[in-house]
C-alpha cells in the first residue's frame, strides 16, 4: 500500500497536537487512528471547540484553498487550489474573487458543488447566532455574493492582504451542501455531507467515527478505503491500544518522558511531530489586582522558566517568542526578539519588590508575621 500522504491521513489530526505515533505496517483496507478526545456533539464544524474532535472533519469537508501536504503555508503565493482553482484581489486586498473548479460532486448523491453552496456556508459563518465560537474568523467579512455559477465573490469591511489564511484556509471554513442542510435540518449534525476524500458513514458515541474512501473525489481516490477515529481520552488506554495493535495510530502524549518510554517499549513504532502545535499561554487580568501593577506582570514573566518546561517535553517541544510562531512571517526567534520582552527565566530575590505582598506572594517568600499581614491588607 502506498505511504499515506498526510492530507489523507493526518492533517486533521497533527492540525492543533504535538506528535503522533503509528505503527509501521496498518491495515490494508482499513487505518484506525486515536485521538485524544470524547465523542463529537456535532459535526458543524463552527460549534466546535478543540481540534481533536474535529479530525474526521477534513477527511469529509474541503476549503477553497489548501497548503501543501505536510506544510504550512507561511504565505499567500504558498496556498494552492482545492475547492477553488484560481483567485484574485483587488488593490487594496478588499475585494476577494474565487473560480470555483466544475464537477465536484458532494456525497451520497446531493449533487454538484457551486457557488451556491459557498455562499451557505460562508453566511452561516458570518451569522451572529449560527456561527459559533470561530465568528471572531469571519467578522471582517461583509458580504458574499455569487458570481455565477461557479464564481464567487467576498467583500470585506478592512484591508486583508492575508485573507486566505485568516478566514479562507481555516477548518471552520469547510464548504457544506446547502441541499442537505436545508432538507436534513438537525439531522445534519450527525449526518454530514461534504466534498472531501472520505464519506461519512456513522458515528458510535462509545467508539468513535466511521468513514470511507470518496472513490469520486477530484484529486482522487484515498489509498485506504476505510478510516476509523476512535476517541480514547486516557493517555495509557490509548498507549495500550497502539502497542497492542488495536488501533494504527494515536494523538501522542505531550508529557514529560513519553516519548523516550514509547519508544523503548517498540522500537519499530514511527514518530511524527509538526510544528507550531499547541501553544500554552499565561494570560492576566490586568483589571484584577495584583495584575494590574506593572512590576507584578514582569515579575510573573521572569519567574517562568520556559526553557526547562520546553526542555522537559523534548523532542516534541520547543520554546516560543510570542503567539505568533516562528515558522510563520512577523515570528520572533531567539535571535530576533527585543531583548526586553524575551523574559529570559531570571526570578528575584524574595524581597526584591518589597514592600509588595502580592510580588512576595508570587515568588512564595518566607510568610509574613500575621501583623504584619493584616496591615498589608
């Protein structure tokens, strides 16, 4: 059987982990992949919130454009057609116009992809009420009218010279058939029509999501003819089921010594890892005290020793400079921060911001006699 690309296989899986693992030799007809998670509520991709429960999702849906398999497209001459063969904008990166590619039929009989269906989808998104917790994606976008039949257009209310990325290119974005939501209703939620590579053929709430090969589909058909997500949240349950051959392939565990334990216990076991993964951010209220005080935060920051958390989860992690990841353009690198936001781990002395409870508090200093407590307070 030939190598499975990653679009085919994984991308939905690798789009928000660290790593997987998979044995060397899967199933000719059938690949069983687990993930990391709990039986999906709905297949409305919108109203979903962490990524590995949308994992089928990809395998059902298309977007308009694509990355590379196995990349990510760091800029817009990276993006290559999908649903969509060719594109354009307008000067000033407000006007978007999309040709879409003919003959793509969606599953079971709904019938031919158009612009039409793209326009339901998109509206959908762009609802106050429909679209979900992914609005944020989508507000820039004002209007979205047919051009044809297969043409279509989007009118956005700011300048987006990054528009394929920001709300084109995004899972959420996945083009549904406006047929089969308007007759299914409800019912569309755990019946999904879609264009991609696999076809939805049902779901198992104690199992997981049962799909197969789209023999129609415009790239061609997958390799495989069956796939299976099988939701183990348990880390060692789902360890367990890979060493002991009940499933291909699993969501690696992002924890400590994993990966070398793994790999000590089958050495024939293949370990793939793609990056930026999950980021983990501290956030403040800068409204709440003591975070509203300037030394506090920066106090905060230098405490964190973010090198040894990166260190501690290695090979499968490594240090970030901001919420943009380095790989992608505007990305800061060890070498390129300004040095007064790298933050490098560097905690005070106890009494270096005395007389401040809540600085000594952070940085847990010896307790303060309880007089002097209440007068803190």
């Amino acid at each position: 059987m030939p190598n499975p690309t990653r679009r085919q296989f994984i991308a939905g899986t690798l789009a928000a982990t660290s790593a997987t693992a998979r044995a060397q030799t899967p199933s000719q007809s059938t690949l069983r992949l687990a993930l990391a998670a709990r039986s999906v509520r709905t297949w409305t991709r919108s109203n979903l919130s962490r990524a590995p429960t949308t994992g089928p999702h990809v395998h059902v849906f298309d977007t308009l454009v694509s990355a590379p398999d196995g990349t990510f497209a760091t800029a817009p001459e990276d993006f290559r057609p999908a649903l969509a063969k060719s594109w354009k904008s307008s000067a000033d990166a407000k006007q978007w116009s999309f040709q879409l590619r003919e003959g793509v039929a969606f599953h079971k009989n709904f019938g031919e992809f158009t612009s039409d269906d793209v326009k339901y989808s998109y509206d959908r998104l762009t609802d106050p009420i429909k679209s979900g917790g992914l609005k944020v994606l989508f507000e820039n976008i004002a209007e979205v009218r047919t051009d044809g039949k297969y043409g279509i257009n989007f009118t956005l209310r700011r300048p987006d010279p990054l528009f394929l990325a920001s709300s084109v290119f995004q899972s959420g974005a996945c083009i549904i058939s406006r047929k089969a939501a308007l007759e299914k209703g409800d019912a569309f939620e755990m019946d999904p029509i879609g264009t991609g590579p696999y076809e939805f053929l049902r779901i198992d709430p104690a199992v997981g999501v049962f799909l197969k090969a789209n023999a129609s589909y415009f790239a061609g058909p997958p390799a495989t003819p069956n796939l299976e997500f099988h939701y183990i949240l348990d880390t060692t349950a789902r360890t367990l089921a890979l060493l002991a051959g009940k499933v291909d392939m699993i969501e690696a565990a992002r924890s400590p010594g994993w990966l070398p334990s793994i790999k000590s216990r089958n050495a024939k076991l293949e370990f793939d890892a793609v990056a930026p993964g999950s980021s983990f951010t501290v956030s403040m209220n800068l409204t709440k005290k003591p975070f509203d005080d300037l030394r506090v935060r920066k106090a905060i920051m230098y405490a964190i020793d973010r090198d040894a958390i990166a260190n501690s989860m290695a090979p499968i992690s490594q240090r970030s400079y901001g919420l943009n990841p380095s790989v992608f353009p505007g990305g800061y690198t060890a070498a390129t921060i300004p040095a007064e936001f790298r933050y490098d781990h560097d905690p005070p002395a106890p009494n270096a911001c005395s007389p401040m409870p809540a600085c000594r508090t952070v940085f847990h200093s010896p307790p303060t006699p309880a007089s002097a407590r209440t007068t803190a307070r």
